[in-house]
C-alpha cells in the first residue's frame, strides 16, 4: 500500500517484511505533508509488532515528523512492539542527531540490516 500528498512531495509505502512492518519514507515531510505518515503509523503502530521505518529515502523531516514518530513509538511500546529507523543520513540524520532523537530509538544503517537483526 502506498499513502502519498495531493503535491507528489511524500509519500510511505507500507509492506511486510520477515514479521515486520516496513514503511519506506520518500521525499519531503513537514507540516503539509505529514498526514500519510499519520494514518500509516497510527495503523501500524496498533498491531504492536515490529515496526521499522526506513528513511533512507527521505530528503527532509521537520519536527512535525519527528513528534509524529516520537508519539507513534510510545504507541507501539504500549502495545508491546517495537519502533526502529533506518537508513538516516545527511540533513534528516542530523536533525536526530541535533535533537538527540537518535539515540531514543533503535537506529540501523539501512533496511536489510536491521532485518538481520531481531527486534530490539
């Protein structure tokens, strides 16, 4: 399943993968384009599985973005899962890294990685 904005600047495609569920981020999330990661996370998140968000594909990620994770995690762990990132680098890497967000999550170097891995 893939969400996207009207705009074309985001979209999350949602899969499962190896009891997973991977949403592979592309483009631009901010403030106007965050409302498909929503209703992707908030879906998801209810399962209280595994939950791995691979970022390697985004370009940008404001704070609207980040509380929508920060808010989501909470949500998973309640329901006894787990909320992981991957893939992180150059501007929305440092964003995490400047808010100390990264170090809240499990983070991994890219997709196929963490799912070499178990759940953290």
């Amino acid at each position: 399943m893939v969400l996207g904005t009207d705009n074309g600047r985001f979209t999350v495609a949602v899969r499962a993968v190896d009891g997973a569920v991977v949403l592979t981020l592309v483009g631009e999330l901010d403030h106007d384009t965050a409302a498909p990661l929503k209703d992707a996370l908030e879906t998801a998140a209810a399962s209280g599985g595994r939950l791995l968000v691979d970022m390697a594909g985004l370009e940008f990620c404001d704070s609207t973005g980040l509380n929508a994770l920060l808010h989501s995690r909470i949500t998973v762990q309640e329901a006894g899962g787990t909320l992981e990132l991957a893939g992180l680098s150059g501007p929305v890497a440092r964003m995490f890294r400047i808010t100390g967000a990264d170090g809240v999550f499990p983070v991994h170097a890219d997709v196929t990685r963490a799912l070499e891995r178990p759940s953290q």
